[in-house]
C-alpha cells in the first residue's frame, strides 16, 4: 500500500513553478537523471514528481570560508 498522498506527487507544471523555471528545464532535469519522475497511465503521458525528490534537490550555498577553510575568507 503506498502512503504517498495526491498532494505530495507534483506535476511538471507545479514542479516548474516552485523552482521559476520553465516546464522545459524540469523535463531536462528528468532526462538527466537529476530529478527523480515517474510515468502513469497506459499510455505513459502523465508525468509526477515526488515531492521528497525535489527536496533532495535542494542543496545549501557553499560559503567561501567552507572552501578556503576557516579564517582564510578575504
């Protein structure tokens, strides 16, 4: 039995317009394997996203102390 639930699968639409991006970008993303996307329907043309997996997406900025090491940031 799945627990997911109608609201946390996005379509490609939802998806662009949480990240302001275009449909076309988000589908780049799924042809990359950047984005996790699963097909349904016999015919495979309904497309969703689990929201998990665009949230897995989201990584923080790296500072610049991060990279240099601390005390070394100009």
């Amino acid at each position: 039995m799945s627990t997911q639930t109608p609201s946390s699968l996005l379509t490609v639409a939802q998806v662009a317009d949480e990240l302001n991006c275009s449909q076309d970008t988000v589908r780049r993303m799924i042809a990359r394997g950047e984005l996790r996307a699963f097909r349904y329907g016999s015919t495979s043309r309904l497309i969703r996203i689990d929201r998990r997996d665009l949230d897995r997406l989201r990584t923080p900025v790296t500072m610049i102390s991060d990279v240099l090491g601390s005390g070394d940031a100009a």
